[in-house]
C-alpha cells in the first residue's frame, strides 16, 4: 500500500509494475496486502482493486 485515505488509496504491484487504485476501509499505509481485482477498463487503461482486510507483513 502506498498511499491511504478513509476509503481508497493506491497499491504497486511489482511483477508487472503497475499503481492501480485500491478501495477499502482502513488501509495499512506502507505495508504488504492481498488485494482482488474489481474493475478492468483495457481502453481506459485502468484497474482497480479491493482490499478486504488482510496485511501479508
């Protein structure tokens, strides 16, 4: 999780190196979590995923 607010932040993936937007409530800013995919939009070029609630580190 690299950045957090009340209700969304953003995550990286690492393989590939994608910033995608993360929903959820009470994100761990600056740690490691599983996240699902909720949302792909190939011509927009967006994704987003959720967070439900499990840190991995």
């Amino acid at each position: 999780m690299v950045r957090a607010d009340a209700k969304e932040g953003e995550i990286m993936l690492t393989s590939p190196p994608i910033v995608a937007k993360c929903q959820g409530v009470d994100l761990p800013e600056g740690r490691e979590i599983s996240v699902r995919l909720v949302e792909v939009d190939s011509s927009g070029r967006r994704i987003v995923f959720a967070y439900d609630g499990v840190a991995t580190t």
